[in-house]
C-alpha cells in the first residue's frame, strides 16, 4: 500500500448538533489517532476507518459544544516490528508494511515540527543550534545585542538609542498593592530606575482607590531622602471611578492630584527603590497604583 502525502492531522468546528467529524489518512490501529476537544484530550467517541486508506470518521457520543476546536491528529508509535528471519523467502507485503509505517512515523514528526518556531533557513551559522536559557519567573524571552536568546525583565522597556544623540528614552513600572503594606506607612517600588540611567521623573495612577481605613491621609512619593525632590501631596484617596466607552473603569484624581512629577537630570549609580509613603495614617488593604518611572540611557559612539 501506497502512502499519500496528506496532513495526518485536521481541525472541525463543533456547533452543538454535529456529531461526525472526517479524517482522510490511514490508521493502522485505533490508538494512534488522538482526537482533542479544545485543549483537552477525550475518548468520548467512536472510531470508523482503522486501516482503511482513505480514513473514517470519528463518532461522538454527544456533540461537542458550539465553538469548540477539535484536532485530530495521527500519533503513529515509533517502533519497528518487522522481523526479517535469515534464508526465509523474501516477503514483500511485510516489507512494504514496514516502509509505510516510517513514512507515516516521519510524517507525523512534519505535523509536530510544523508547530515549533524555526530560524529560516538562510540564517547565518552564527546564530544556529541556539539554545533556551533557563526559565526565570515572570521574565520575557529576547534576543540580546549579540543576537543570542536570553531573558529581560519585563518592566523595562527595551529602547534602541538614536544613531545620532545616542540617546535612549526608557521607563519601569511597578504596581503597588495597599494589602502587601497593611499596617505600613510605605508601600516600596524596589529597583524602579535600573542602574546607569539619568532619572528624569515618575507618574503615578491610581487603579484601585486607596482605602481611609487606620487613620489613611494622603501620600507622598519618593523615598526617605529624597521626599521632597519627589514632590508630596499626592492625593490617593480622592481617586474617582470612570468609565470609558469600551466599559473599562479607570480613575482620576481630583484633589491635589499630582499624576507626574518632573525632576532635574539625576545620574542612577545603582538600582533606585520609589517610595509611596502615607502622610498620615497607615496603608488598609484596599488600593493600588502603577508607579512608573521615566528615564534616560546615554550611550557613547
């Protein structure tokens, strides 16, 4: 039997009413054909067309829901079964059995290589046989300036300096959370402006509006020596709730509310924590913001 290059896989639609779904590639046995409704693997059928050449269909027992992704696709055991006995008579069917089976065996790795992301093939020897760095919590996968695969925290923005100037405009954010500061007069942005940067301000938004609860006034931004520089008065509690068009609720502050505080050029030896200190009272559990810092990298020619 000739194998024909189709895809061993296929995907259907469900609608509630359907059933019956086709296949059109050669199943030897029933276990190598995985059927997934949405991401989950089912059984929940039957199966017609085990070693039929053209295929069959698979039969659920009820219909899979409106909406739902079905997969079908060939998983063939990659093993080889034929036993070739010295001096017996050449046996022709066993041997096409074999070969038909690693051609399906390679084309069920195309289907599974097919959803791998691949460098083109054109592709300098530089940069093949990369491999993944180790995975880090929360950070993004990119490339460096070498071009090699690495890992970026993803509060910074990567930034590509001007040709020019050789200057580049970034910024960090950081959401602050009153629950992990229950009790606390400071709520601490840790590492806001990275190292080797020239600080140029920090914009606050209040998302959630803080709560008045254990005496709360209002908060200044900054850190323990630097508060004034930062500016104070930054009224979080005065935070009202708007909707836009789209029915996402965001915030404005209305009273003394301060959402960008502009500073002189100040050089970043080291990384910088940004402070949200309570004026009066302690932070309760209710209330956020996203605290950004903007900043400025000079890179040399």
């Amino acid at each position: 039997m000739t194998q024909a290059a189709v895809p061993a896989y296929t995907f259907h639609l469900g609608d509630g009413v359907t059933t019956t779904f086709p296949y059109s590639w050669f199943l030897a046995e029933a276990s190598e054909l995985q059927v997934y409704a949405g991401a989950v693997l089912t059984t929940a059928y039957t199966l017609t067309g085990v070693q039929t050449p053209a295929g069959g269909n698979v039969i659920f027992y009820t219909p899979p829901p409106n909406g739902t992704i079905l997969f079908l696709v060939r998983v063939t055991p990659q093993t080889q079964t034929t036993d070739y006995v010295s001096n017996d008579p050449f046996d022709a069917a066993a041997h096409e059995a074999a070969l038909d089976k690693l051609t399906r065996e390679v084309q069920d790795l195309n289907e599974r290589f097919s959803r791998i992301p691949q460098y083109p093939g054109t592709i300098s020897n530089t940069y093949r046989n990369q491999l993944l760095p180790v995975p880090v919590p929360v950070r993004l996968l990119g490339f460096d300036s070498n071009g090699a695969l690495t890992t970026f925290d993803p509060a910074i923005r990567q930034v590509t300096p001007d040709a020019v100037s050789g200057l580049a405009w970034g910024k960090s954010s950081q959401t602050l959370l009153a629950s992990s500061g229950v009790g606390t007069d400071t709520l601490t942005a840790t590492g806001l402006f990275p190292a080797g940067v020239l600080g140029l301000g920090v914009t606050l938004r209040s998302t959630i509006a803080f709560g008045v609860a254990n005496g709360l006034g209002t908060a200044s931004l900054g850190d323990a020596s630097m508060i004034d520089a930062w500016g104070s008065g930054i009224n979080v509690i005065a935070s009202i709730p708007l909707v836009d068009s789209r029915g996402r609720t965001y915030y404005v502050e209305t009273v003394a509310g301060q959402w960008w505080r502009r500073l002189p050029f100040f050089a970043v030896p080291a990384a910088l924590d940004v402070l949200l200190r309570a004026d009066t009272g302690l932070f309760s559990s209710v209330g956020s913001c996203v605290v950004t810092a903007h900043y400025l990298t000079v890179t040399p020619d």
